[in-house]
C-alpha cells in the first residue's frame, strides 16, 4: 500500500512538472491595440444594453401606460343629396380612435424626436441615474442593519425615495420644460398621495423574487450539486426538471400577473399628480374616465389603484405585454451580436496559431491527468 501512494506521489509531481513547464513554453502577450480593442468593444456593449433598457424597457413603456388614444368625431358622406337639404333627416355621427403613438417603437421614436428633439430617446435619463444610484445606496444601508430583513430594505428605500420617481415620471410624459429636474420633485404632499402605490409595487417585486426562491428551497433544489445531479436516476432527473419549469413559470406569471399591473398603477397614479399648467408629450386623459375628482371641487385630485387599473383598457394592456418581449429579444439579439463580434476580434489579435497551441497545451494536461494509472 505504501508502495502504491509513493509511486502516485512521484507521478503527480512529475505530472505537475511536465504541465508547468509546458506552460512555460507557451509565452503570448495581448498587444496594447488588442486589449484597447476588446475593452472597447465590451464598453459599447454596456451602453448598448443601457439604452435598450432605459428607452425600450422603461420609457417607452412608462409613455403606453399613459396614453389614451385620441378619438375623432366626424360625420360621413350621404349618398342620398336630398338628404343632406332635408333638415329632419337624422345625421349619423361616428367615433373612431385614432391608432395609439405608442403602437410601435418606430412611431413612438419619431413623435418623440419631432417633439422633444434627437435625444428624446433618453429623456429623464439624469433623474433616472439619480433615482437608481440612491436607491442602491439606501437599500445596501438598511440591508447593513441586522434588525431589517432583507427584503424590506428594498421596500422602505422606494418609499424614501417615491418622489423622485414621480419627477421621472412627469418629465418622461410630458413636453420639455426648462426646470431642472429636482425643482421638480413634489412635496411631502404629495408622498402621502403616491406611498400606497409605491408600496405596492416594491412588494409585488420582491414577491416576484421570493416566491420562486422559496419554491427552490421546498423542493431542496438548493442542495443539488454536480454530484447529486450525475447520480440522479432518470426519474429524479425528470422530476427536478419539472420543478424547475414550475419554478420559472411561477416567476413569469407573477412578473406579468402582479408586477406589472402594480407598476401601471403606480405610473398612473403619478401621472394623474402632473401639474395642468404641462402638455403631456402622448395624448392623456387626465380625468381618467372621470374617476378623478379636482381638490378645488373636494376631491383628492389623484386616481386611485383600482381606477387606475380598470381605466387601463386590455388594447393598452397587450401593447404593454408585447413591448416588454421585443426588449427581452432585443437584448438578446444583441448580446450574441456582441459576443460574435467580440470572439472575431479574439482570433484576429490572438491568431489561430496562437490558439492552436493553447488547444494543444490543454489537451496535453489533460492527456498527462490520464496517464496516472494503477496497475
């Protein structure tokens, strides 16, 4: 026995001197242009997706949760031209919505620039960077406090910062506005109009992150490994497939379920707070359906949750859905554009001949692991 561990022993080490001396021989060093190239390249992927998320993923959607088609009233043509003489003659009226701005992400695009000018596509971005930043640093403070659990210091940095989101809110849907964007965060005021919605939306989204990390736990998805996932029989295989289909399916359905609907409310709600001296940048029926009562007439001059949902017509709701999906494959495609891009300009730094050898080296090593036999 002893015998055996030594001549293992010796092998091992000379297997490992072999490997490090091969490595050795293979000396390559990245040119300058190459590492300016990739690093480049991976910085315009960045921005890339940074723009696909801000104007395709939040603003454009924040402009389709507020509009309300416009509708024309016109009268048609008679083919009868006594008719029109005949004054007892009944005339006919239709109503016909116009097709929305935010039908498409071309059309919304162009309404935007030839409104707001060629950067409208980042319209609120400085606030939103804002907004963003000071809730990474408040959510990681009350994380840091051993009282606060986790998934609370999300919820009370939204709320601490709600009035900033509704400045975001206000300049992405209306015409451009000389004010700086912190002159236009509301008053404590208005906090108090916007907390319940805001709330509602920040546990709607932790929900949406507990629910399938719980439903992993319970099925003890947590404790598989490499090992345990090799080792399982077929049927256990199957079975943990399709506790992962369900735990995905439970986090799509409560992203599209309870997620969004908590953010068109809370979009609305803030939108039914903008001041009627603005023009929205869509068209927006501000009375919502009439469900809004002004405070000068005794009311709360603010739409509440349920109305703002039930205004929120099932024609809007489905553009919502489906620009959602065009940014996920949108982003999609332009990550394997980039990762295409990125390996092409790998092979033409490196060289191929440079890579041969480095395909060599880690074959070798793992040739040279192989050999380590006992007889």
């Amino acid at each position: 026995m002893h015998g055996v561990i030594s001549h293992l022993a010796r092998r091992g080490m000379e297997a490992g001197a072999d490997m490090h001396k091969e490595y050795q021989n293979f000396d390559y060093k990245m040119p300058t242009y190459g590492i300016v190239v990739l690093v480049s390249t991976a910085i315009l992927y960045i921005v890339g997706m940074s723009i696909v998320e801000y104007s395709f993923g939040r603003m454009i959607p924040a402009l389709i949760m507020v509009e309300t088609p416009q509708a024309i009233l016109f009268e048609p043509l008679k083919n009868d031209p006594d008719a029109a003489l005949d004054s007892k003659v009944e005339q006919e009226l239709l109503l016909v919505k116009q097709e929305p701005i935010t039908a498409s992400f071309r059309k919304t695009l162009k309404h935007l620039r030839a409104k707001a000018g060629r950067a409208a596509h980042l319209r609120g971005v400085r606030v939103f960077f804002v907004y963003s930043a000071a809730m990474s640093m408040c959510t990681s403070f009350f994380s840091a406090i051993p009282v606060v659990p986790r998934f609370v210091a999300p919820i009370v940095a939204s709320l601490l910062l709600a009035n900033v989101s509704v400045a975001w809110t206000h300049i992405v849907i209306s015409e451009n506005n000389n004010k700086a964007w912190y002159k236009r965060v509301p008053s404590f005021k208005v906090w108090k109009k916007i907390a319940g919605p805001t709330a509602f939306l920040a546990i709607a989204e932790q929900l949406a992150v507990a629910l399938p990390v719980a439903m992993a736990y319970s099925f003890g998805l947590h404790n598989i490994n490499h090992e345990t996932a090799k080792n399982a029989t077929p049927t256990e295989k199957h079975i943990m497939v399709g506790q992962m289909f369900a735990i995905m399916a439970v986090g799509f359905l409560t992203a599209v379920f309870v997620v969004i609907p908590a953010n068109v409310a809370l979009t609305r709600v803030q939108a039914s707070l903008l001041s009627d001296d603005l023009e929205t940048i869509v068209p927006f029926d501000r009375s919502f359906s009439g469900k809004v009562i002004p405070e000068i007439v005794g009311g709360t001059g603010v739409v509440g949750i349920r109305d703002a949902l039930t205004t929120f017509d099932w024609a809007a709701r489905i553009r919502l859905v489906l620009a959602y999906v065009k940014v996920f494959f949108m982003q999609i495609a332009l990550s394997v554009l980039f990762l295409t891009i990125m390996v092409s300009e790998i092979f033409l730094i490196v060289g191929f001949e440079n890579l041969n050898r480095l395909s060599d080296h880690i074959q070798k090593e793992g040739n040279t692991i192989g050999e380590i036999t006992i007889d």
